[in-house]
C-alpha cells in the first residue's frame, strides 16, 4: 500500500513539474539580461565615484594646516649705527624657522558649489551614457530569441511533415505488398522521410547554439526542454525615446555648468589664517635669540588672469553645445530613417502573411488531388512529393513570415525606444 501511494505520489510530482515548467518570456530576458551584463556593474562604481569627489570638493571648507621649517644662512643681516652698535645685539646670520599655518576659508567665490555642480552633471551623463550601452541589449535578445522561436515553429511544421510523408509511406508500402506499386516508390518517400530528419537535426542544432548564447547573454541555463512564449503583436507610433536623446541633453548640461564655474575664477576669495612661529630672530628682530611668535587675520586672493581667456572659453563651450545639438540632430534623422524602413518591413510581412494564407489553401487542395491521384495511379510517386514539398515550403514561409513581423514591431519599437 506504502508503495503505491509513493509511486502515484512520485508520478503526481512529475506531472506537476512538466506543467509547472517555466515559460521564458521576451520581456523577463530584457530584464536578465541587463542584469547579468558586466558593465551593469559600472553604475555603483560611478555612483561611488561621485560620491567621493563631491566629498574631497567639500572638505576645501575644512581648516587647511600646513608645515614649514627653514635654516639659512644670509650674507649680511640689518646694520644699526655704530651709537647703538653697543646698545643693541648683532643679528646672526645663520637663521632658523619651523611655523605651522592654518587657513579657513571664508568665501571662495562659489568655486566649490560650482565644481559640484559640474561632478553631479557628469555623473548623470556617465549614468546615462551607461543606459544607452545597456538599451542596445534589447536588440541582441530580439535576435536571438526570435531565431529561437522560428527554430521551434519550423521543427514543428518539419514534423507534421514527417507525418505526412510517413502515412503515405506506409500506403505504398501496402500497395507493394499488394503488387499495385514499385519499391521505388517507397524508397523515394522513406528518402523524404530521411530528409525531415536531416532537417530536424539541423534545426535542433541551431536552436541548442541559440539557446547557448541567450544562457550567456541572461546568466541563466535555458535548457533544450524550456520553452520560449511568443510575444503577441504590438502597435508601434513614430515617437522617439530613445535614451541617446537625453544624453545629448545632459551634455549640454555639463557644458552649462562649465559656465557657471567659469564665473567663480575671476572673483575675489576670502580666508581666515592663524600662523604660528619658533625660531630665530622672532617678529622682534632686534632680539637676536630664539623664540615662538604667531601671525593672524584675513587674506584676500583676487587673480583676474581668467578674463583673459573668459570670452574665449565662453565661445568653446558654445560651440561645444552646437556640435551637441548637430549630434542630436543627425541621431534623430538616422533614427527616423530606420523607423521608415522597419515600418515598411511591418507592412510588408502583413502583405506576405495574406498571400501566404491564400498560397497554402491552393497548395492545400493540390495536395489532396495528389494524394488522390498517386492511389489511383495517376501521377508518379515524384509527381505527388513535389506537391507535397510545395505546400510544405508554402506553410514555412506562413511560419517565417508571422515570426518576421512580430519581430518586425518589436524592432520598431526597440529603435524608437517605447
């Protein structure tokens, strides 16, 4: 009793394991495969990056210490007059200094601000310049995936013809036993038979490299059991959204926020600073004798050299915005040529799909007569597998096209990113 209920027990699982067994969707590859792609890694690390740099830009607000130490010896040091000559110390002429300085900076005419906002510019061009290098996986998985899914409609159109070529064998097989027909005949329609099992090795062969290459592309084993779900048909406009449109945007930004930056060169800075001293002479140079002493107050630094150069980099970045927009627009304009194109491709698989449909239905009714025709003796065995190959052809042009127009819409909207 135990074994027969683990034995139903066992067979149950496995029923629901084969029902149960994953579909692989187009949309689920996108998803895997942008995941699984190495340089996905890049956007922590430019996210890391940024970081860092805004960081290291903020700590200029920090006080800034420095050290210094010098020991000298000079020619000649200050003479008094020889009334005082006795009255005051000589002045050495080796002289010794180690001081330490600390400045803090009060306002650096936006410098700071300004080099952030440039970083942050950069950073989200780099982040989408990453997105565009991830976008153009969709198409590799459009390829692979659709070649995937014609492979398996042709092994089972290459099957039902099997079947057919099969039964018909078997007829003449009968049909020479009953001394009606030729050994030839039936050696042609098991050599046709053979031929679909070529053809079925064939397609089989491409469809395990193909399943290959999409297990690297999604970091995922898709196995020769697993089964592709046909994406249904999809509607498509002529709006672009391609992520290659915002990157030119965001280059335009990080030139505008080099602009803003230029304006923070040429204006006044100002510190606050505290320097200490041990040496000698001290600050009180007539006392020849070593001591400490310490300095402090406010600082101005005000450098007008950027104007020299202001206008002309003005213009550079202009420029610069001008060949971002001719880079746009020359974008747009490829991109639109190749949506004219794809949408003269969706039309004209609907046209071939229609003509298909009409070709099948008349191959349809030849095969019949043929059939007939080849019991009655009509036609030859030849005759009949021409017809037959014919209608086969026919139905596989039915299966290539309807899989060429789905990927068709789904190239159109890859290339114009909806």
């Amino acid at each position: 009793m135990n074994s027969r209920y683990l034995s139903c027990l066992a067979l149950v699982l496995t029923i629901t394991a084969v029902q149960a067994q994953e579909k692989l969707t187009l949309a689920e590859c996108y998803r895997l495969a942008r995941e699984n792609y190495p340089v996905i890694k890049k956007m922590d690390l430019i996210s890391q990056t940024s970081q860092f740099t805004l960081e290291n830009a903020n700590k200029r607000y920090l006080p800034q210490i420095s050290f210094s130490g010098q020991a000298s010896y000079q020619s000649q040091t200050i003479a008094f007059p020889s009334a005082l000559a006795g009255a005051l110390p000589q002045i050495s002429k080796d002289q010794y200094k180690i001081q330490g300085e600390v400045d803090q900076q009060l306002y650096d005419g936006g410098a700071v601000h300004q080099q952030n906002e440039v970083t942050k510019a950069n950073t989200d061009l780099q982040r989408q310049n990453l997105e565009v290098s991830l976008y153009t996986l969709n198409d590799r998985v459009n390829n692979i995936f659709f070649s995937i899914l014609l492979v398996d409609a042709q092994l089972k159109q290459n099957e039902l013809q099997k079947g057919n070529l099969q039964t018909q064998a078997q007829k003449t097989q009968a049909s020479f036993n009953n001394g009606v027909a030729f050994q030839s005949n039936v050696n042609e329609l098991q050599a046709e038979v053979m031929s679909t099992d070529m053809a079925t090795t064939e397609y089989t062969a491409n469809r395990t490299a193909y399943l290959r290459m999409l297990s690297l592309l999604i970091g995922k084993e898709v196995t020769s059991s697993a089964q592709l779900q046909t994406p249904g048909a999809i509607s498509h406009t002529g709006d672009i959204n391609r992520p290659e449109l915002k990157a030119y945007d965001l280059q335009k930004s990080v030139y505008d926020a080099q602009e803003k930056q230029l304006r923070s060169d040429y204006l006044p800075k100002f510190s606050a600073f505290f320097q200490g001293a041990y040496g000698r002479p001290t600050l009180n140079i007539v006392e020849n004798q070593f001591g400490a002493w310490y300095i402090t107050g406010i600082r101005l630094n005000w450098s007008l050299g950027s104007l020299y150069t202001l206008g002309n980099s003005k213009k550079i970045l202009n420029l610069n915005r001008q060949s971002a927009d001719a880079d746009k627009a020359t974008f747009l304009l490829n991109t639109k040529m190749d949506l004219a194109q794809q949408d003269e491709q969706v039309k004209k698989y609907n046209d071939l799909i229609q003509q298909d449909e009409k070709t099948i239905a008349l191959r349809e009714s030849v095969t019949k007569s043929a059939t007939a025709q080849l019991e009655n003796g009509v036609i030859t065995t030849h005759e009949y597998v021409q017809q037959v190959n014919a209608e086969n052809l026919a139905r596989q042009n039915l299966i290539l096209h309807r899989i060429q127009l789905v990927q068709a819409q789904y190239n159109f909207n890859y290339k114009s990113g909806n």
